[in-house]
C-alpha cells in the first residue's frame, strides 16, 4: 500500500461571481446576497463535518468561481470560521483567489486581518482589447491599485493569472503582459494557453465561426519564449505553467504536483482521501440535502487502484520542471518505478522524451515541456 502523508493542504470552493467570464468553465454562478450567505451556512457545516482531518493543515485555498465576490461581512463568517476550526500557528500558506476589481483597502485589510498571506488576481491581460474578448470587466489600472492595496495592507506575496493563445496572438503581443507582471514585482506568474472549454461563451462563438483557434506552433512559440523571457527576469520556472521567484512556489499546489492527499469542502470541490478521488455534488439543492442528511452527495467517487495511484504519481510528478523523484517513488510504493513502468520509460528516454539527472529525477527536456500532455498519456 502506498505511503501518504497526513492531510496537509485544504481547498474551499466559492462558486460565485460577479461577473461571467467567455472562456471559463469552472462550476460558478451569479447569486443574491440569500443564496450566498445560504452556501456560506453549508460551508462551514462541511467543515464540521471533516473536522477529524483538519488537525495537520498547512495550506489553505480559497478559489471558485471569484471568493472575494463575497462582500466584507460574508468573507468575515468564513474567515472566522476556519479560525476556529484550523490550527493556523501550522498553515503556512493561506491563500485566496480575487478580482482585481474587488480588491479595495477594506477588502485586502480584512484579507490580513485573518492571515491570509498569498493572494492570486485573475489579471489575464492588461491590453483592454484582450480583456474584452476574454469578458474581464478590469483594466491596468485597476491591477495596479489592487497590488498597491495588498502591499499596503501586509500582503506580499501575489500571484497573477495570464492568458496566452488568444486568435492572432504574437509573443509581441503576449510580451506586454509580462513586461507589465514583472515591472509590477509580483512574487509569482501562471501563463495559460487559451483553451477552448465546452459550456463556455468563447466555445460557443468558436462554433458559430467568429474567430479561429490559434495555430498550435505559434502558441508554442509563444510558450518557450515565455519560459526564456521569465527566467531572465529572475522567474524560477518550476512547473509546466508556473514561475515564481525563488521561494515563492505555490505549496498548496505543490501537494497536488506530489500527488499527497488533501481535502476540500464546497460544492463541485475535489479531493484525495484514502486512495479515493471525490468531487462534490455541483448543484446547490443536492449539496444542500446531502449536508442535511450527514451524507455527501459525489458527483464523482473514485476508488483508485495501486497501479492508477502509480500512474498519477508519473502523470502528476512529470508536470514540474525539475521532474519526478524517483528514489521518492520507490519509498511511497515499495517498488522501483522501472519495475512498472520500465517499458514505457526506456522508449521515451530513447526518443529523448524523457531525461534521467543525476539524482535520480525523470523529466521532460524543457523543448518538450509544451507537448507534455502527448508524454504524459502514455502512463494512462
């Protein structure tokens, strides 16, 4: 049997949002402050309900949908809510997801007045036409006086989310983005390619033929020049999307990359317990009544087998740049990764697909990072 940690890492999902984005389809909503303040009630009853696992918490994520769409008061109720329930002397990263519009002096005062330490902004673009095709309600300014208000209220360490990919996009293009990132010294930088997600506005407008998708070598192009660019301004690139400066790297989404296990409460959150992948019920009525009847409704329950958890811990492990460790392999199963992986592993190393380093990690040559997927589904 595998060998896993104590739970460390917790999630929180908030489904809400002021504002619809084109291209998102992560399970979110526009509600009334009733509805809001009803899902926050449930919240924290969850919580009680897993209060056994929560005695080793280190990293706590607040995400959605857009949390600090909450108003002050709500987020207040949460925040003191996992005060109480969470030993937070042991958390070393509190994060929370925000719009750049939400995120006024009180907002970013109470964010710290309850240790929240690591805040990530859904920036995706400072150029308004950018913006405008990706449905944010935000402009550069607005950015820039969301940083300004973290740093004045103690929070230092700030992630911004951007997006690469759009139709017609150049690295030219996607360069002012990054000049900007870097002149604003933000601690951390996760560059996503557009994908164009079922359900979402911006698939529905690819379908009907308003734009064409971007030529996969030009979004590579954009890629690998992102990963130079960042690294000479001092960007640690440590995972296929993520750069940090030099100890800044997520630890909470360190634990999913390591393959721990980590809960998560809300609805449509998911999570890792005892060889077993859960997601929450994402439909409030249903979520509701399973809280009310001490009895999670799944949208998904996932009993992995032994040769599965191996699989995810390839799959998982080769998403960071510095690859997987596979003495760490061999400690947590019992068995050399060669042992059951060897067949595929030798004919990706002769493809030079995969690399070994001297101590003993396996990872994909930088110049692959972009076709990773295509490497990763041969441990499926």
């Amino acid at each position: 049997m595998a060998k896993f940690k104590e739970i460390e890492a917790l999630y929180i999902h908030i489904p809400f949002c002021n504002n619809i984005c084109t291209y998102c389809d992560f399970y979110k909503m526009m509600a009334r402050q009733d509805a809001k303040s009803k899902y926050i009630d449930y919240l924290i009853r969850e919580l009680d309900l897993k209060l056994k696992y929560l005695s080793s918490i280190k990293t706590i994520y607040i995400g959605g949908g857009t949390p600090t769409s909450l108003d002050n008061e709500l987020l207040e109720k949460l925040f003191k809510a996992i005060e109480e329930r969470i030993n937070l002397n042991k958390v070393k990263e509190y994060s929370i997801e925000a719009n750049p519009l939400d995120l006024d002096i009180n907002k970013t005062n109470l964010l710290n007045k309850y240790h929240i330490n690591r805040v990530s902004i859904g920036v995706q673009s400072f150029n308004d036409a950018r913006l405008k095709f990706l449905g944010r309600n935000h402009n550069m300014l607005d950015v820039i006086n969301a940083i300004n208000n973290l740093r004045n209220s103690g929070i230092e360490n700030i992630n911004i989310d951007l997006i690469y990919g759009l139709p017609d996009d150049t690295f030219s293009k996607f360069k002012k983005d990054l000049k900007q990132a870097v002149r604003l010294k933000v601690n951390h930088i996760s560059s996503y390619a557009l994908i164009l997600e079922e359900h979402t506005m911006l698939y529905n407008l690819f379908k009907e033929g308003k734009f064409s998708e971007l030529d996969g070598d030009i979004q590579a192009n954009i890629y690998y020049k992102t990963n130079k660019y960042l690294a000479k301004h001092g960007y640690n690139h440590y995972e296929i999307s993520n750069y940090a400066i030099n100890g800044y790297e997520s630890i909470h989404n360190l634990t999913y990359w390591n393959n721990e296990y980590y809960l998560a409460i809300g609805a449509s959150g998911s999570y890792y317990l005892d060889n077993t992948r859960y997601t929450n019920i994402n439909n409030l009525k249903k979520y509701y009544e399973g809280i009310d009847n001490n009895h999670l409704e799944y949208l998904e329950e996932n009993k992995l087998s032994t040769k599965d958890q191996m699989a995810e811990e390839v799959i998982l492990g080769l998403r960071k740049v510095e690859g997987l460790d596979t003495n760490r392999f061999k400690d947590k199963f019992d068995k050399s990764i060669y042992e059951v992986f060897g067949d595929i592993i030798n004919d990706l190393v002769n493809k030079k697909l995969l690399v070994l380093t001297k101590n003993n990690h396996l990872k994909i040559p930088k110049d692959k990072l972009f076709v990773s997927n295509s490497i990763m589904e041969r441990f499926i």
